[in-house]
C-alpha cells in the first residue's frame, strides 16, 4: 500500500484556524486577545483574516507579536471584489498574504462599488504567494458558475463553524464536489469564520503536517495539501494500492467515501478506527474522498484521494 498525502509527507500535524475576524475588522475582541484565546483552546496556528476593505482601511493584522514557541500565526486577510451572480461581493479568503500587497478598490460590501472581478483579485492574491480559498459557498448562495470563475482557488471551505451555526449554511461539499467532478485539484478546508459575537469559535479546523510550527512551513504545506479538516475526529492514517484506499481513524461510527456523481460507499459500527474501500466504483470519476462521523455527529473530511 501507498501511503496518501499528508500522511506520506514527514513532520507533525498543528492545528489551525484559517479564517478568524478581529475589532480591526467586524470582531467582536482585539487580536492579541484573539491569539490568546485560540492558544488557550490548544491551538497550534491562527490566520487572523480581517476584512480587506476600505470600511476598515484595508487591514492585513500584524500578528507577529502574537507568536510564540508553542504557537504561530500565518498573516491574511479576507479579500473582496467583484459581484457573484446573485449580486453579493465576493468572498475569498487568502492566507499568507504579505503586508504590502495593493489592496482591491472595495470601499465597502457593495459590489457594485469594487470593479475588480474576483477570478484577477484571487489570481493576484496567489501570485503574491498566499493560499487562495473559496469562502463559504452555501451561507451567499454561491452557484457552480459563480465558483468556476476563481481559476486560481487552493481550495474550498467544506465547512464554516460560524455560517452553520449562523445562518445552517455552513457546508462548500457541493460546489467541491462539483468542481471536483470537473477535474478542478482543489482540497478541502474546515475554518471558523469567528467573530466572537456568538458561539461561532473552536468549531471547525485544519490540521496541517509541517517540519515545524512555522508559517512558511505551514503555508507550504497547505499548498501542497498536506492537510485533513475535522470537527473533532481525527484521521491517523490513509493509502492506496491501486485497488483499496484504506483509512486508520480516532473512534467512529460511520466512515463514508463518496465521489463523482452518486458513487458512495459506508462502513458502520461502534468504535470504528479501520475501513477500507474498494475504488472500483470510483474509478470511472477518477476521485473519492473520505469522511469519517463519530458518535456526536462531528466529522473529519480528508482532501481527495486522485485515483490515476
């Protein structure tokens, strides 16, 4: 058996938060307080991913002073412009983005008034090295059009702690699952999109397997999709021999592969921490990817598993 990225990948899996708002933008408690709270939860990294327009002067936050020999920050922003086809700006996140990178001409959360069409804003966010995502798909009624556009995206946010406990639009599973399905070699992201307004925090997270807890490292290795997403479960294990992808996890109840079209398959029992899954039904897709569900409901997502 292969061993499957992150797993095959040396170093240690950190825990992150890729999408958090601070009081430089729309949240609620200041950035240092911010750091420290995700620090306090057990948390190896945050991206503070203020919102980068003019309402809040274009903010990229300075967290450097927020670090230490246990925990790390990556710097960001949430970056807006151009109309989706419903109307509503664009929303795409961008982690390590460098300070001095020119901002969109986005004022404020009117479309109408940011002019740069979100494909060249994301495209110029990739091109200044950072991890281009799309954001929350289903909280503004994303559609597969809309997404097709962002030719430069990393990856999708399959799940927004913040949207779901919000507004119950917290899944991207469809428009991943339909790029996907579109041959588009995307990987999946679990964030908060916290606010601390509500119970919108420590609910959704990337665990990302880098040399060291440093930011270049673990911006390097989210580019290279050396990463699961989890609400809780975590994933120890996962290969592939040409014919099994086989999956070693923390107790579960459930372990789900799905891919293109409705091709599905489902292990159930208590206490799972092994499944495998013959790709024969898969293969004609060319993808699967696995979820794993525990007792409480909470779930783990891995990145596509790419069968040629």
């Amino acid at each position: 058996m292969t061993t499957l990225a992150p797993f095959d990948a040396p170093g240690t899996f950190y825990k992150g938060n890729l999408h958090t708002h601070s009081t430089n933008s729309d949240g609620a408690l200041a950035p240092d307080i911010v750091c420290k709270r995700y620090a306090a939860e057990g948390y190896d990294f945050i991206c503070l991913s203020d919102h980068l327009v003019g309402l809040y002067d274009y903010p990229i936050s300075d967290t450097t002073a927020c670090r230490s020999a246990g925990f790390t920050t990556i710097l960001g922003a949430e970056v807006h412009s151009g109309a989706l086809s419903n109307g509503e700006i664009w929303h795409l996140l961008a982690v390590g983005l460098p300070t001095d990178f020119s901002p969109p001409d986005a004022p404020d959360f009117d479309a109408a008034k940011a002019p740069e069409s979100a494909a060249a804003l994301a495209s110029r966010c990739r091109d200044a090295v950072a991890f281009v995502a799309i954001a929350h798909p289903e909280w503004f009624n994303m559609t597969l059009d809309d997404a097709r556009q962002i030719d430069a995206a990393h990856a999708v946010e399959i799940y927004n702690h913040g949207c779901e406990i919000e507004t119950d639009r917290g899944s991207g599973t469809a428009i991943l699952d339909q790029l996907l399905q579109e041959n588009r070699r995307m990987t999946a992201i679990a964030t908060d999109d916290a606010h601390f307004k509500g119970p919108d925090h420590f609910g959704g997270w990337v665990m990302v397997k880098a040399a060291a807890n440093k930011p270049d490292l673990l911006l390097s290795a989210l580019k290279a999709g050396h990463h699961y997403s989890s609400q809780g479960p975590m994933i120890h294990h996962m290969a592939y021999d040409g014919e099994r992808v086989t999956i070693s996890c923390s107790p579960a109840e459930t372990v789900i592969a799905l891919g293109a079209g409705a091709a599905g398959r489902q292990v159930y029992g208590r206490g799972l921490s092994h499944a495998e899954f013959d790709v024969t039904r898969f293969r004609q897709g060319g993808w699967l990817r696995l979820v794993v569900v525990d007792q409480f409901g909470r779930k783990a997502w891995s990145n596509p598993v790419w069968l040629d």
